[in-house]
C-alpha cells in the first residue's frame, strides 16, 4: 500500500513538474492556445447549423392525421423524400 501512495505522489510530483515546464515555454504555451483556438474556429465555419437534403425514410403503419402531419413537415430542402 505504501508503494501505491509513493507511486501516485510520484506522477503527481512529475505532472507539477511538466506543467511549470511548460509555463516556462512561451513558444509553445502559443502553439496550444492557437491550434486549440484554430480547432474550434475551423470547426464552426467547416459544419452548418442545419440539415441540408438527409435522405431520409419513414414507414406509415397507422396512417393516422398526427403521421401524415409529421411526414409533411419532413419537407426540402432540408430532407430529401
């Protein structure tokens, strides 16, 4: 158990280490924050807020008002029939 406890303290003590390494390093410190940055930018300008023609298929056992109402609002070009 004691082993346990030293190993733990051990990554611990060399997470601390890392990390005060890498406020030391200005260069790369910006490399993160402006991939990360670029990441999330790229991201929402590379994805649309919205469907744009999903195929799409529905199977109509009840043939109720509700399903046919619920099939007319499938409608383009945001889904295709």
């Amino acid at each position: 158990m004691q082993s346990m406890k030293r190993r733990i303290a051990t990554i611990y003590n060399l997470g601390i280490k890392e990390f005060y390494s890498l406020a030391r390093d200005v260069a790369l410190m910006l490399l993160i924050i402006l991939m990360f940055s670029g990441v999330i930018y790229s991201n929402s300008k590379a994805k649309p807020d919205s469907l744009n023609k999903a195929a799409i298929a529905v199977v109509d056992e009840d043939q109720s008002t509700l399903s046919a109402r619920l099939i007319d609002a499938l409608h383009e070009p945001y889904f295709l029939p």
